[in-house]
C-alpha cells in the first residue's frame, strides 16, 4: 500500500463499512462458540409471491439470519457490521434484528488429502452434455472466466486441528454399494459410504465423518435422498434473490496443465544422466492451481482466487451473490490456471430445484469430468450453498432507510458520505427561464443548473489544485458563450491557473489509434484530441498524462491487446479546491457524463441549425455524416452531470490520486523521461485545507443536506492502492479476479436501488444492454449485468402483488456514429433482445395475474428517444422545398426534412423521487464489469426527502431534477406527472410521445416544441417487439431499428 495514501486526514480503514464475509482463510485460532443449531428453518415455500409489506410499515428486517457464514471470521473490525454487503462474484452480508445463531464449538478443518478410491457418477452425464459446456463458460457481469484470477501463497493456512485423514478414509473405503446416484447432504451420517459421503454439516466445519457427534443434529428434517438421475428430470426454475455460498476446500487435484506436458515432452530429448534430476524437480514443483467458477445459466456469478501449486487447495472463501436467472443447476467449476490458458478439471451440479426448498445443501462432491465420471480418483469438492429468495430479503422491501443508522450502498469501496449539498444539471447550459419554475416542499424552488458555467467559475476561483479526468479533453472547448468570457478557452484557463501557482493535472485516455510521432500526427478513430491536447500544454506547467488503458503483465498477449484496443478510461470528472469560509478551502467535484469537449456544449432547446453561426460556429459536431457536412444539422447533446460539495468530493479525489500514481508509474524507455509520480500534492499538509473530519455533523432535519456515495467500475490495473494479497480484498470490498482485483460497485448500487424501487424508475442512458443469459437466443454473449432483467422482475413481481409500478428508458435513437454501420446495427440489435426479454417477463407476469386482458406491457415499461425538428425561418411553406437537390445521402434528407435525433449520453436513474445515480457508466457490460472501461458514479439521496421520512411522496432536489428533464422533454408539466407510477401518467407520456414521434416522422416539417419520442418499434399486448410499420429504418440516415446481426460475437459492442 502507498504510504502516501496512508496519511490522508480521512483514513478509510476506520471510516469505511466492514469488509464482504468473502472470508477465504481461517484464522490460526479462534475460540469455539456455543454449540447451538445454526440454521433454523426459513419459512420460505415455493412458488414465490412478492407480497411486499406495505410502505407505511416500519422498517423491519424478516430474514431469519445473518448470512455470514457462521464460524471464524478471518478480519476482526472495530465497527459494527453493515445490514446488507450486496457485492458479485465476492460475497454480501445481512445483518437483522433476529442475529443468526453461532455456530457449533468444532473448528473448521480442510478435507483430508486422499478419500479414497473415486465413485463414477454417470447418471450426471446427460446433464453435462445436454446443459452446459463448461470449457465456454460466458463471461458476465463478473470478470471473464480465464482472465481474472489473483494468485495465493503456496501454502494456505493450516487448519486449528488435526486431520483425521486415516479415520475419513475408513469410513469413505467402508461403503463397496455406490452404485448411480445423485445424492445430497443429510442431516445425518451412518456407516454407509452414501450417508458419510454426502452429509448436511451445520457448515462444513469438521470432516463429516463424525458429524453427528460433533456437530449434532440440525433442524433441517430433511432425510437422505439418493436419487437416480434421469435427463430432464430437473425443472427450469427461477433464482430471484441471492445465493449464499461458501467453497471450502477439495483434494486430489489433477494437473491439467498443458505447459507441464510440454517440458514432460521435451524430457524425452534430454540426455539420460540430466533427465532423472529434471523429473525429480518437475514432480515437487509442477503442481495444479486450482480455482473454482461458480456458474448460473451459463453466467459466472463467483470466483475464487486461485492457490498455486496446491493439489489439495483450501479456500474458506464466501459469496453472496444476487441473481436473476432462470436455470436447472447451479454449476462449480474447477478450473486448472496454468501459463498457457486455464484447464478444466471438473465440475460438481446442484440442483436449483433442490435450492428451492429454502434449505442449505452443503456436502462434499465428486468432481466429475465431461463424461460425468469422477475427474480423478478421490477428487472431491466441499461446498454449501443456500437461496434466499427476494421475500426474505427485506432489506430491499423499502427504499431509501429514514434516520442516521441507513448505511447507503453496504459492500462498496467507498462509503456513505453524510452532509454536504450536491447540485444537478441537464446539459452543458440551462440559460435563464429556459425552463418552468418547479416547486419543492418546505417552500423551496428548484434551481436549474448551469454546468459549464459552474465548471468555468469553480477554474477561475481555483487557488491549490484542478485535477480533471476525461475520456476526451480538447483545449479549444469554450464552456461559457453568452456571456463575457465567451472568447476564452478551456486551454488558455487552465494555463493561466497554472501560470498562478496552482497545480493543474490532467489525466487522458490515450486512445491507441491517436499518434503523434516526428511530426506525423493521426487524430484517431474516436477523435478525442488527446494528441492534440497534450501538445497544447507540452511547454506549460499544466502536466498532462496520457493513459492507456492496459491489461496486467500475467495476461495473456491476447488479452491485453483486447484490453488497450477495445478498452477504455471513461470516468468524467473534475476535482477543485474551493471557497471553505473563514479564510480555508475545501475540496469539490463535478461528476457525471460530459466531457471537456467538442460536440457538448447544448441546452433544453437543442437546435439543429440557428446556433451553426453563432454558439456552434467552431463547434461542429455531427459523426453520423461523412463527407461534406455544409449546411446539415448539428447533432443535439442531451447529458446528466452534477457537482459535489461535501466529504464525498474527497473520494473523487482518492480515485483521481490512485489513477494517477498507477499511470505516472514509469515502464520502460519512460524510466528514462521525465515522470509525473510526484505531481500531486500533499493536501494533508496544506493547513487550509479541510479534512473530511472537519465537516460538520450534518442535520437530518436540514431540508438541503444530502447523503452522497461515490461508486466505481475498474480494477488494480488502473490503481494503485488496491492490497496486493486476496487476503485483504476483502477490507476495501473489492472482487478477485485473475491477476487483479476489481471494484464494481456501480453495478451493485444499480442492483440495490432497482431492487428497492417502490413506484417506479426513470432511467436516461446511452445504452440498455444486459441480462443476455435470459434472451430467447445468444444467451451466451456475455452481457450477464442484472439490470434489465432485475427492472423486468421488478414489474413482474408488482403485477403480481397487485401494485402499480413503472419504469421510463430513454436511449438515444441509435449510438453514435453512422447507424447502417456493422457495429452499430450490432449493438441496435443487442438492445432489442434486451427490450424483447423485459417484455416478454412482463406479459408472463400478467398472464399469472390474469390481467393479461385489463393491461397491456407497455402499461408498466416504456422506451423512448430524443429528436427535433426546425422549421426553416426563411421558408415560407411548410413543406419541404421540392426543388432542394434529389440526393438520397443522409446529409441532404437531413438538410431537406430538418430533423435530427437528440444525442442520448446521459448516465443516469431517479428512483422513487429519493435516490439517484449520476455517472459516466453506460448500462451495458463495457461500463458494469469492472474489468472492461473504467467508470465513475455518484449515488445520492436527501435524507428529509424519502418515502421513509415523509411516509408520502417526496419532493426534494430529486423531484425538481426530474421534473425538469421532463418538462425539457416534454415541453410542458402536468399534474400526473408528479405520480409517475400511475397508469394515468403512464399512458399520458407514451400518447405524448407517440404524438411526438408522428411529428418528427411526417413530411410536413413543423416546429417541434417537446423532443421526447417513442423508440419507433411496436410492442404488442403480448410484449413480442417488431420494427414499427412503415418505419423499419431510421429516417433520413437508414439503418435497421430493430439492428441486425451476422453471427460473430465480441466484447466490442456489448
């Protein structure tokens, strides 16, 4: 860890909440608990009814225990645990007010090294061949399977006691009669190898051979089953919920690796007197280093870490994972990481079905190879797994949790931040009554923002520091235009800030296709301008790092190509030091969605032509176009950004800090060059400075306090500060993946908030793409975020308690660039499989309910999109000039029709009118992996202004902000709009839009006054999605709606 980071006034270690229960190693010793029964049976009985307490209730926490696993806990913390850790492929924690008992007085001891001769299991053999190839796993929300491991010493942690080795070995070679079975753990154990073999432990923690004795007999009533396996016997079902999972350990590890048969092979070539000592080395160093995937529906939802050299690995480690998939089995897979690429060992299947009992199934398995035979003589995997379903869940039964004692997002990096005030902006610029007056409670107005502005004031009264990261940063932007300062520039600001003493930083991401080499400069493909910009400041005291954005050393060259080519820095975000009072400063920033850049700068109205000679005159920006863009339309910019100004304006600062260190770290010839691994300052010996401990206690009860949480997407290849070991990945909350360890906490705040929605979610964004492991085909894309499907769910499970519930999409009406472009149409289609999944779960919620008649999908989820038209002022008629040139480009059917699409780029979800996400993270697997682009968001709430405080609708700064992007995209406000849930409101904005969309399609050109618009597909009473009669491509510019796809699959699009 960097002592730098360790000086900090706000030391995170204290502040933070306490680690995921990803608990992998036992500690040396610990004191036995009371022998008490730890798993008292759920009242939890399928099928699933979502009869959610109702919002008046208090907030009470129903699950009948604590999921952290009873017994050793490995780190020891001085603060209470979180309610909730909700973190993939890493673990979660519950806390509740009925505390899970403690676990029995046996101390966890790994299996034995050998048990004995394996036992085929074929009856698992059509299960394997007819469900799953495991070599091919997808990737998902969680870091692809054979690129995210991080390495283990050797040697894990012994156990507290003996093995009795000797003892498990006579009970497992007492049983001749095993025969076919599928078997699972019982409550008890007898001399028979089946009841040994497979027993129903309280928690795995002493071999099983005397489980009765040690541990005694659980509540579970569950007898023994050895059940023959049959194809097909086992139902599709669906886990909504989370799984809580632990991997113990296993024994007798093959080595699967292949490099170890290549240097076997070229033993044969060495001479005899040097081939013994060769063999006798490989035999005491070339081992298996295992590790396990834990796979649902194809999708990995957990992954160990791997133990190198280690036949008989012990893990100890924890998940509590969320899933939303419909599926047979859940599947863990053992896996060999070797030099040239991971081996599959085996895999051992659970049940779904058997999960839905509620009980916890836990045992030790064989490992079964692809033909469903054991993988190896006495190979053997211990696990427990258990479901807990969404009704037990209740910490997501309610939204935003009223009083002090509401810990935000559990199981992130950052922490809640409470105090401070956050301001809300749409758009680079809302200029003067723009926008309607919006009234808020206690006799407040919303403010509409002006972001550039702000951005532009906040530079100039910089005195200490401007640190800005961007995906494109261009020194010739000019963000303030009607006013003075319009001729000043970004660049010529930031120079002169530098020239005054205070530190100016920029961190870039250096696109791979941008040089700047002897002279020969190329811009790009992205045309970010970071070249340029970095040349711009070259002879200045600005420092500007150009970062790629890089795979780690151990991957493979693959990989890392994939990574620094497709890959890349997206966080958006400026950090500043600002006017404290009383003669200090304090730290600020502004987050969300808008680069420093060419193309952005734009307000509510959108124009397509009138600012081409005045606020756009060389600020052309339209990518759709090739060729000569004379006369065409601009292409529109619709974003989210927002600044924060409270302690959590400190951790924008530890993020940009630990990017910085990890890019100014020299490699190579640059170890010769000039380095920038000291540019930043100190500022916990800059005395007028504050602290984030300086802050005032903030007031509950202060109408304009806000609680704010910074979240992330990205791994320990673009920090440092991240702990080297997976020991302590833990303590920061962070997932380990292969070679690296990863943050993904803006995933899991999207899945906590969705799944805590009450009334409805309103989402802008530049992409919807996700939950590909329930589309109807490419299940196996690897686009396995949750979002849609949880949105999906959601509705579902409000149809079916008979509550009103909505949700509002609005992506742009096709990404940027040219829309009959091969990529694009890929991601069009990607899109439409997500739209046809929600839908289709929709409609399947109505037919359970028996509304299919009364209600249509589209009563519950809605798309939309932006456009505009303008009326030609020197026009006379309204009709399109019949004499404009007959070309069929989409720069003259632009310039002749006068429309255009409103670019998309928001980040953002309001939800209920009480929490919010502002960002630089899409919704698709790009932004939500962590391994893939790097993201930043902002997660934020006000805690007068929740349902839970008010017991009534709220209307705070997160109302306001809503309402005004809705009277920006509607043009007006209506009483039904402040209940969004309602099927009123519903139908009102989907016949506006509709209404919207008619206008911008006609051949008469009219003035359009609103811009929001139904995505143009039809969406039927049985939710089937279909390219919209008469209009199956994009006006003016073509390209299919619906997308189209030609059967190559890639990371690029999704």
């Amino acid at each position: 860890m960097d002592p730098y980071r360790n000086q900090y006034p706000f030391c995170y270690p204290h502040r933070y909440p306490p680690p995921p229960n990803q608990d992998p190693y036992p500690p040396t010793s610990y004191q036995p608990p009371p022998n008490q029964d730890p798993y008292p049976r759920t009242s939890y009985q399928p099928p699933l009814q979502y009869a959610y307490p109702p919002q008046s209730q208090s907030l009470r926490y129903c699950h009948s225990h604590s999921l952290s696993f009873p017994g050793p806990i490995p780190f020891q913390h001085p603060y209470p645990a979180p309610r909730l850790i909700l973190h993939h492929n890493a673990s979660f924690q519950y806390n509740s007010q009925d505390q899970h008992p403690p676990p029995p007085e046996n101390k966890l001891e790994p299996l034995p090294t050998s048990l004995g001769p394996g036992h085929n299991r074929q009856e698992s053999t059509s299960s394997l061949e007819s469900n799953r190839n495991f070599n091919s796993v997808a990737s998902s929300t969680y870091p692809p399977l054979d690129d995210t491991r991080p390495t283990t010493p050797a040697s894990p942690p012994a156990p507290s006691g003996p093995s009795p080795t000797t003892e498990l070995q006579s009970l497992v070679y007492g049983n001749p009669n095993v025969g076919n079975f599928y078997g699972y753990p019982a409550h008890t154990v007898s001399n028979k190898w089946d009841e040994g073999y497979y027993c129903r432990s309280s928690w795995c923690r002493k071999p099983i051979l005397n489980i009765n004795s040690r541990l005694g007999r659980p509540k579970h009533s569950q007898s023994m089953e050895i059940m023959p396996f049959q194809k097909g016997e086992w139902k599709v079902l669906l886990l909504h919920g989370n799984l809580d999972i632990w991997v113990c350990d296993a024994v007798n590890m093959p080595n699967m690796g292949m490099f170890s048969k290549t240097i076997g092979d070229m033993i044969v070539m060495i001479p005899a007197n040097v081939t013994n000592a060769l063999e006798g080395r490989m035999q005491q160093k070339v081992t298996c280093d295992p590790y396990v995937t834990i796979a649902v529906a194809d999708a990995i939802v957990g992954r160990t870490y791997v133990i190198n050299n280690s036949e008989n690995p012990v893990w100890m480690q924890h998940f509590n994972v969320p899933v939303a998939h419909y599926a047979s089995e859940v599947h863990f897979v053992v896996k060999d990481s070797d030099v040239v690429g991971s081996q599959m060992i085996g895999i051992v299947p659970i049940s779904v079905e058997k999960l839905y009992t509620g009980e916890r199934i836990e045992g030790v398995y064989p490992i079964l190879n692809s033909s469903g035979k054991p993988c190896r003589q006495g190979a053997f995997l211990r696990l427990s797994i258990q479901y807990i379903p969404m009704i037990e869940l209740s910490f997501y039964h309610f939204g935003v949790g009223a009083g002090p004692d509401y810990c935000g997002v559990p199981g992130t990096y950052f922490p809640l931040r409470m105090g401070g005030k956050v301001t809300l902006y749409q758009d680079a610029h809302v200029p003067d009554k723009c926008l309607p007056k919006l009234k808020l409670d206690h006799g407040k107005t919303f403010s509409h923002g002006k972001c550039w502005s702000d951005i532009f004031d906040a530079i100039q009264q910089a005195t200490r520091l401007i640190y800005i990261t961007g995906w494109s940063v261009w020194h010739k932007v000019r963000l303030v235009r009607d006013t003075g300062h319009s001729d000043c520039t970004l660049g010529d600001l930031l120079r002169s800030k530098s020239q005054e003493g205070v530190r100016v930083l920029l961190l870039l991401w250096d696109d791979p296709t941008s040089t700047s080499i002897l002279g020969y400069k190329m811009d790009g493909i992205m045309q970010t301008h970071d070249e340029e910009t970095r040349r711009f400041f070259k002879n200045s005291s600005v420092q500007v790092l150009l970062c790629p954005r890089i795979a780690g050393k151990r991957h493979s060259w693959a990989k890392q190509k994939e990574v620094g080519t497709i890959y890349t820095h997206h966080q958006k975000t400026i950090i500043l030091d600002a006017d404290a009072g009383e003669s200090r400063r304090k730290i600020i920033a502004f987050v969300g969605g808008l680069d420093l850049c060419d193309g952005r700068y734009d307000s509510p109205h959108h124009p397509l032509f009138r600012t081409l000679k005045t606020f756009h005159n060389d600020d052309y920006h339209n990518p759709t176009f090739t060729g000569s863009v004379i006369g065409c339309p601009r292409e529109p910019w619709h974003d989210m950004h927002c600044k924060i100004d409270g302690p959590a304006a400190y951790d924008v600062l530890v993020n940009f800090e630990e990017r910085w260190l990890k890019a100014a770290k020299p490699t190579g010839i640059k170890k010769l060059k000039f380095t920038y691994d000291d540019a930043l300052l100190r500022i916990e010996r800059i005395q007028d400075i504050i602290g984030v401990s300086d802050f005032p206690i903030p007031n509950d009860n202060d109408p304009e306090a806000w609680h704010v949480q910074i979240f992330r997407s990205i791994d320990s290849n673009s920090v440092k500060g991240f702990p080297k070991d997976p020991k302590e990945a833990t303590s920061k909350n962070l997932v380990c993946g292969k070679n690296v360890l990863i943050d993904m906490s803006i995933h899991t705040a999207y899945v906590k908030a969705i799944r805590s929605a009450q009334h409805f979610i309103y989402i802008e964004n530049q992409y919807f793409i996700g939950s590909s492991f329930n589309w109807n085909t490419n299940k196996d894309l690897g686009a396995n975020n949750l979002i849609p499907m949880e949105i999906a769910l959601k509705i579902a499970n409000k149809i079916k308690a008979n509550e009103r519930f909505a949700a509002y999409i609005i992506v742009p009406m096709w990404p940027e660039g040219v829309p009959t472009g091969s990529a694009t149409q890929r991601i069009l289609f990607w899109q439409n499989k997500t739209m046809q999944m929600m839908y289709e779960t929709i409609y399947g919620a109505l037919v359970e309910a028996g509304l299919e008649n009364a209600f249509a999908p589209q009563d519950f989820l809605n798309f939309f999109c932006l456009g505009n038209r303008e009326v030609d002022e020197f026009q006379t008629s309204g009709i399109a000039n019949q004499n404009t040139t007959t070309a069929t480009t989409p720069q003259s059917l632009s310039r002749k029709n006068r429309r255009f699409m409103v670019y998309v780029h928001s980040k953002g979800m309001i939800v209920d009118d009480e929490y919010l996400i502002i960002g630089s993270a899409n919704i698709n697997q790009r932004s939500m992996e962590g391994t893939r682009d790097t993201e930043i968001a902002m997660g934020a709430y006000q805690p007068l202004h929740t349902w839970a405080k008010q017991r009534s609708a709220p209307h705070g700064q997160i109302y306001g902000y809503r309402m005004s992007l809705w009277a920006e995209h509607l043009g007006v406000i209506e009483e039904c709009f402040t209940q969004p849930e309602s099927l009123e409101c519903v139908r009102r904005v989907k016949h506006m839009a509709e209404m919207n969309w008619k206008q911008f399609a006609a051949d008469e050109i009219t003035e359009m006054k609103a811009h929001l618009l139904k995505y143009p597909v039809e969406v039927d009473r049985k939710g089937k999605v279909r390219p919209l009669p008469g209009c199956e491509t994009f006006p003016d510019c073509g390209g299919h709606i619906v997308g189209s796809f030609l059967g190559i699959q890639e990371n690029l699009t999704i």
